[in-house]
C-alpha cells in the first residue's frame, strides 16, 4: 500500500528545471527516499522522462561507497549526464555520507594555515557544479541540519532549495487509514504511534511498538554518535531520555546539567549537554520553541521548549508509560503548525498586578505565537475547558496581549464547533484544526 504525499510531492514538482539544487531534508525514516526515487520518480516516468534520463544514487548502499568520495561521485555522475543527450534529472539519497577528501597532488604545508580546509572538495563542491549544468535538474535528501540547512546559503549563494520533510500529518495518517475510520478514534493512534510511514504501514500495536522501539538503537542514536564522534554514549541517551519526558515543558541546559549532575552523572558539564542538544537537534529528533515576550516584542533567552519530531519515538522511547494527552496534544499542534510553515514560538505575557498589597509581575504563557507575514496569531492548547472558571484561566494571557491580533484556543473536545466568545477569541477543535491547513486563516 503506498501512503501519498501530496504536499511534499507537488513541492517537488512545482521547484522542477528552478536552476536550484532542491534538498529534502528531516528526520530518518520520514519518508525522504520514497518520495524521491518512488513518488517523485513516478511523476518524471509519467511526464514522458526517458528511465535512462533518470539517475538514482544511494549513498547509504555498500555497492556505491565509492561514491562517498566526492570527486569519484562528480566523474560518475558527469560520465551519466552527457550535454548533448537532452535534461537529466540526479537523485541522491543521503548525500551527508559524502566524505570530505583533498585531490591528489595537494600539498596542504605548502598552503597557509587559515587556507587548507578550502583546499579539500566536498558534496558542496558537487551539488555546485549540478547546479551550473543547465541539463541537469538536481535533488538530494539528507538527515542533518547542520551539513545542509546552515550552509546552504554560503555555499550556494541563494540557488539550494530546502524541502523540508516530516513524519506523516494526521490529514494524511487519517486518509491513509481511511477517511471514513473515526477521527477520535484515529487520532489517538496517531498521537500514540506518530507518523513515521513504515510504522504507520505496521499492522498491529505490537508491531508498532517493536519497530519505533528498535529504530533508536539500529538508527538515531548510532547515526548521531557516527556522526559527532560521541565518547559518552550513556549520556547522551540520558539526555534523550530526559527532553523526551518532558517535551513541551520549560527548561534550559543548566537545568539539564544540574539534574544529571545530581542524580546521574556528577562529570556531565554544561558545554557537554549543549553540544548533546544541538547534534540531537541536527538529527530532527527534537524541535526546539523560543520564548517571546509579547508586550515588550523581545526574545528570552531561558527557559525554552522541547517538542519531539514525532510523538511515536518520544512513546517508545519513555516505553509508552508517559502518555499525557495534555502534553501529546500540545506537540502534535507545534509539529502541525511548523509543517504549515509558520514561524512558531512560545508566546509570554507580562501582567502586572497587586497581591496583598505587593506589587508583582508575573508571567504567563501562550502556549504558541505564529506569523503570517505582518500579523500574529496567537494560539493556546486546552484539551478541555469543562467550566466557566477554565475557560477563563485558559484565555488569560490571550485576553491580556495588549493588541488586536487573531486569539485561538484549540481543544480536544469532540463537540467543539468554531465559535467566538464575547472577547473575541476563536475555538476550533483539534480534529478539525489538524484537518483544515487553512484552518488558522478561515477562522
């Protein structure tokens, strides 16, 4: 059975012959290669592109390490590509396992210090030359930020284009289940077990679990030590162990630091667990939200929040003991809201008020702030507001923003209609907002 994605596909599509080097990038296992050399492949084949006109690498089989070297992979692909033969179309999967490697004949004492690390060629330096050939139409994926993301503005001076691939959306876990399943009863499934398509293709529970269980091991972790030269595995897993428990909560390093220090590993030092986060954010394990302060329109350092890239691995990995759908909810809205495009952070507000006489300042939390172009939308996660007095410690911080800008609270409640209350604020139910993409603008 083959699980559509339309969106990511018609993203392909629509970048096709822009003179751009078009990276797919996100977590592993997210459904990158399929959409490449299956989806993407298709509609090539169906668009009347010769086979022979479509070449497909995979860096991550043992029969093409070869081509883990950069220069042996621009000869190859050049000898597959002649200018003379019409439009070619290079597919690359994974191309992070490209090694870094200096020609033959270099001299790197005869070059100055600060000069050697340009002296050595890179997949950069392939992708660059794809680029400059107006016959070939290049597409690469890749699992690490850090080599694609960052650099593509130095090293391609504006012409890559990021594609950013995630788990499955619950639009499309629920079309792939059927559109006519319960959408409660689907819901709870996919906050459950995420949207990793090969789990999502797993037939029972047992299966699911088994196969989210063992990708942390065979896949991420493994990836991610490979990859950073990681020493002190233990610690770093305690690291996943203890963001995974407690995403959508506030913390900051320090915090994780003296936690680990003092029940787990008094050597564990600060620069250690910042380092830890970053190659953990790298990967797309986790997503990380910024505070904002809304009155005074500036960033806060610390705390900040941690939201998983998919609620299925974040299960597994707390052994699908800590459920809370409170905090499920909550990260499937961020997840949806950054696949929609939005600029996502967490919004506070600052309210002043007299206690017993004390002047005090207190801060209070809007679970999300958006953009959309000028104007934000502010958006709080209530997964019931069973009374009068919920309601209105949910809307709080929404009612005390001090501007006119859209307020939505989404809740999980089955009956919820999109309704405004008396100050103005928008409801919409999750199922409903997780089903509409436009849902945040028609409101």
């Amino acid at each position: 059975m083959t699980i559509k994605r339309k969106a990511l596909l018609d993203q392909l599509i629509a970048a096709k012959h822009n003179d751009f080097v078009k990276i797919i990038t996100g977590i592993r296992r997210c459904g990158k290669s399929f959409l490449l050399f299956n989806l993407f492949k298709r509609h090539l084949l169906a668009q009347g592109v010769k086979k022979d006109h479509i070449i497909e690498i995979d860096l991550e089989k043992d029969e093409n390490e070869h081509l883990t070297d950069p220069i042996e992979l621009g000869k190859y692909i050049r000898k597959l590509t002649p200018r003379n033969r019409g439009r070619f179309y290079v597919l690359i999967d994974e191309i992070q396992k490209c090694r870094k490697v200096l020609p033959p004949g270099i001299d790197l004492s005869r070059i100055h210090p600060d000069d050697r690390e340009s002296a050595y060629v890179s997949f950069y330096s392939v992708l660059s030359g794809l680029r400059s050939s107006p016959h070939i139409d290049a597409y690469v994926t890749g699992s690490n930020s850090k080599l694609l993301i960052s650099d593509v503005a130095t090293e391609f001076r504006g012409r890559g284009q990021i594609i950013q691939a995630t788990p499955l959306s619950f639009a499309e876990y629920r079309d792939f289940r059927s559109s006519e399943a319960n959408p409660l009863a689907v819901l709870q499934e996919y906050m459950r077990y995420g949207g990793l398509p090969e789990c999502a293709l797993k037939p029972t529970p047992e299966e699911k679990e088994k196969y989210l269980r063992s990708l942390f091991g065979t896949i991420y972790i493994k990836d991610i030590v490979e990859r950073n030269k990681i020493q002190n595995v233990g610690l770093l897993e305690t690291v996943i162990d203890i963001v995974m428990s407690n995403i959508a909560g506030l913390t900051n390093p320090t915090k994780l630091t003296n936690m680990i220090q003092s029940s787990i590993d008094a050597k564990a030092t600060r620069p250690t667990i910042v380092k830890y986060l970053a190659c953990l954010k790298n990967a797309f394990l986790f997503l990380e939200a910024a505070r904002y302060d809304v009155k005074g329109r500036r960033y806060l350092d610390y705390p900040i929040k941690y939201y998983a890239t998919d609620t299925g691995l974040r299960n597994a990995r707390v052994n699908f003991r800590q459920t809370e759908p409170t905090h499920l909810m909550e990260n499937v809205i961020y997840c949806e809201l950054v696949r929609r495009g939005y600029p996502v952070d967490v919004g506070v507000v600052m309210f002043d008020e007299r206690r017993k006489g004390i002047h005090q300042t207190r801060q209070y939390e809007i679970d999300f702030v958006v953009n959309r172009g000028p104007r934000q939308i502010y958006i709080q996660s209530a997964y019931s507001i069973p009374t009068a007095e919920k309601r209105e410690q949910e809307t709080f911080s929404l009612r005390h923003t001090g501007d006119s800008f859209k307020k939505v609270v989404i809740t999980n409640d089955p009956f919820q209609t999109r309704t405004y209350d008396d100050s103005g604020i928008a409801y919409i139910g999750l199922v409903d907002f997780l089903l509409d993409p436009r849902s945040l603008e028609t409101l």
